[in-house]
C-alpha cells in the first residue's frame, strides 16, 4: 500500500496500518519501514478479534488483514489470509475502491 498511497488518495481512500504489537514495537518497526500513513496500535486485540484477524499457529504470528470501509462503517471488502503472501494485491483493492465510487 504504502508504494501506491497517491492512488489510494486519489480515490478519496485513507489508509491505516493496526499493529497487534506494543507500541514500542511499532515503533522500532516504522524506524526502520516508515510508513506514509499512520499505524494504530492495537496491543490488545480489540481490532484484531472484532474484525475476526486473530493470530492462528500456521500463520507463523498475526494473519494478514486488507477491509475497506466505507464512510458509513460498512466493510465493502475484506480479506483474512493466513500467510503474508495472500495479501490482495494493490490493484486489487484499488479496484474495489473504483467500484465504490462508481455505484
């Protein structure tokens, strides 16, 4: 996300990154990665297990996680996977993005 934030912009979409580590650890992270949108902190799984992105043992730590809500609240997309690779790819969200601003 963070290669094509300026389309994500253009699309009217915010992008925000929810760590399930300490906020020293998303710290040290975004010193070494920084990131152009903000990350939120959610050391105690609040996020996580509402949205049902809970850590599983094969996934080797916290699964990956893309929702796009809407300005309503409403989860128009999402996608849980349980290894980083089955990220959706940026396109992909952005097409889903085009498609809300289309209906």
């Amino acid at each position: 996300m963070r290669d094509d934030q300026e389309r994500f912009e253009e699309l009217g979409a915010a992008v925000v990154a929810v760590s399930a580590e300490s906020v020293k650890a998303a710290g040290s992270y975004l010193d070494r990665h920084p990131l152009p949108f903000p990350i939120v902190v959610d050391a105690d799984h609040e996020m996580f297990d509402a949205y049902d992105v809970t850590s599983r043992a094969l996934s080797l730590g916290q699964r990956p996680a893309v929702f796009v809500i809407d300005g309503d609240g409403v989860v128009r997309f999402d996608s849980i996977g349980t290894q980083q690779w089955q990220i959706p790819t940026n396109e992909a969200v952005l097409e889903v993005l085009r498609g809300l601003d289309a209906a």
